[in-house]
C-alpha cells in the first residue's frame, strides 16, 4: 500500500480565548461550499445503541449535548437507525430546550430497521429517500436537517437516482447539504456530479487507514470533508480495554473481529507507542489517537473533522481538548507502522461497506 505524504494545510478557524462557543474549539468548512463546523464533532450513537449494555442515561445524555456546546463542539451526528429512531427523538427532546440554532446537525438514512425486528434492509430508492427524510425531521422535531447522509449505499438503485431524491429534498429546504457514508471513489465522483457533496464520511483511525488509498483523494477532488467515524477504533485506541471480555453484555463489538481472540491480542500490542507517546506528554491514549486523525487534514490539505462518540461529559471534555494537540514527527513516525499491522476486519460482515461485493 503506498501513501502519499502531503505537507499543504488545510484552512481552519482555532479559537483561542473563552470557555463556551465556538471560539473555544475552532472551526471549519465542510467542503468547498459545505457548513461550518467546529473542529471536532460529537457521535451521538451510543446514547441510544449498540455501545451500552445497560439502558442509557437519558439525563446524562442531554447533559452531555449541552456541555458539548459550551465546549464549542456544535457539530452533532446522529441517524435514523440508531436506536430505530430513539436517537433522534432523544436530541429532539433536547432541541426543544431551545439550542437547535446553536447545532450543524448531521442524520442520515439508508439502513432500514422498521422493516423486521432486528432486521435490516439497505433502501436508497427515491421513494424511500424522501420518506425517511420526513420521519427523521419529525423525530427531531426541527424544519431542515443541516446536513443529510446517504449512511449506505443501496446497490440496486443508481447512485444517481438516490443522490438526485436527495438533491430534490434540498430544493425543497427540507435539507441544507448532501453528504455519502461508505462509499466508493467511483461513488464520490457519480454523486457529486449530480449535486454538491459536503461530506464523506468513513471509518478512519490509527486502525483504520484504507480510505487514504482512494476514498480521501476522491473526496478531495470533488470539494467534499472527510468526517472519519470511529476514529478512536470503537474505542481500543482509548486503551482503556483491548478484548471483548472488557466489555458489557450486549455490547456490539464483542462479536467484532477486532476484538476477539489473538485478533485482539496483537492489536493491543500495537497500541505501545501510543501509551508512550500519551505518558510523556501527559495525555491520554485517546487524545493522542485524535491529534493523528485531526492532522489528516494538514495532511491531505482538506477538511477533517473526527466525530468520537461519547455518553458522558467527562469524555467530551477529553475528547475536545484534543484540538489542541500537535503531534511532531518523530511522534507522527512512531505511530505510522500501525494500522498496517491490525489484525482483523472492521465488521464481521464487510458486505455493506465501501469494499463489498459488486463495488469499485
């Protein structure tokens, strides 16, 4: 696999006084004509899914989404499939607090679980589109969705058509801009040659590196941010834990590659120049995997806005302090080998990822 090292940065507003707002993280673009978003977003999934083994805390959640806006994080991600809907109503129920102006708020479709209890389609047809678009603004309780994702791409339909529903939803002010999650460099292209693409979104992390192959020139090309998801690994970055055994039951990552077996035992060894690099420095693991993903923006010379996810404040205020870090080279060069190194696949089942079946 060969990489291409760029050194141009990338513009971007970092505050430097003041304790709420935006002035205290920073701002960006995304995209060449994209919304502006604070350096660091917030991935509101595990308040409702998939991370929790016990119910979610409901307080603590919203606690969280008001202390991130006085971080000056503003950038909130969240879909209709995360907790079949529950997670949108929960950052509806807080928008009813009276902050909705303060949020660049991201949702997406394309992952159906109303079908079939614990079932899942993947729809992208232009009825399908338009519909989810209608159930996710009523959840949320709010007249435009800032930023609207294609969460998985829909293979039977053509690109064209479901970027073009899309496209028509923003001509009816339902939506304010286009984004695609999972998607190929051929995709990126297709898409945005039907209308403006503002974000791509994709697992990029220390462990997760294939994107930069062909997915993240893509997205450079055609104006679009990179907003990596996962960009702690599902955590295993965080160091805090390496097996699924350290997990809750119900946890999803227990059946996760990555986390089972002498899969999980090699890539916790791999984490060693990250704890090194966080002890000298004071720091945390975590913070030190958020200062690489957030450099991939001075890197490739291009928005880059990492969406760590988190349910308690304590977390956020880590995650964000990050922003503030700059990792020098020799650091940089240390942590390079890794995600070649990382044993395992991203998901169990890879099918509806950018790399499954039927995809270029």
């Amino acid at each position: 696999m060969t990489r291409t090292t760029r050194t141009t940065r990338t513009t971007r507003t970092t505050g430097t006084t003041g304790t709420t707002g935006t002035t205290a993280l920073g701002t960006t673009a995304l995209g060449t004509n994209g919304p502006i978003s604070s350096l660091q977003g917030l991935g509101c999934m595990g308040m409702s899914d998939f991370y929790v083994g016990a119910a979610p805390d409901r307080a603590e959640s919203s606690a969280t989404l008001a202390y991130a806006l006085d971080l000056g994080v503003t950038h909130f991600d969240t879909s209709d499939m995360y907790g079949t809907g529950a997670n949108e109503e929960l950052l509806g129920e807080f928008f009813r607090g009276g902050r909705r102006d303060e949020v660049l708020l991201a949702t997406k479709f394309g992952i159906d679980r109303h079908a079939a209890p614990g079932g899942r389609d993947i729809r992208g047809d232009a009825a399908y589109v338009r519909s989810a678009c209608d159930a996710s603004l009523a959840r949320l309780g709010v007249d435009t969705i800032d930023l609207y994702y294609m969460h998985r791409r829909d293979t039977a339909v053509p690109i064209e058509e479901t970027v073009g529903a899309m496209a028509e939803l923003v001509a009816a002010g339902k939506v304010r801009h286009l984004g695609l999650s999972e998607v190929t460099a051929k995709e990126i292209r297709a898409a945005a040659a039907v209308h403006p693409i503002a974000a791509v979104q994709a697992e990029w992390s220390l462990f997760a590196r294939d994107i930069e192959d062909s997915v993240v020139p893509a997205a450079r090309e055609v104006g679009a941010a990179v907003v990596p998801y996962s960009p702690l690994g599902r955590g295993f970055l965080s160091a805090l834990w390496t097996s699924f055994e350290d997990l809750p039951d119900g946890d999803t990552r227990r059946a996760q590659p990555r986390f089972t077996g002498d899969n999980a035992k090699n890539n916790a060894e791999l984490l060693r120049p990250l704890k090194d690099i966080a002890q000298a420095r004071g720091v945390t693991p975590a913070q030190v995997a958020l200062a690489w993903i957030q450099m991939r923006g001075d890197v490739w010379a291009m928005p880059v806005v990492p969406i760590p996810g988190t349910t308690k404040r304590a977390r956020l205020a880590e995650n964000a302090a990050a922003v503030g870090i700059v990792l020098d080279d020799a650091e940089l060069a240390a942590l390079e080998p890794i995600g070649a190194q990382v044993s395992g696949d991203r998901y169990a089942v890879m099918t509806h990822t950018y790399v499954g079946p039927g995809r270029e």
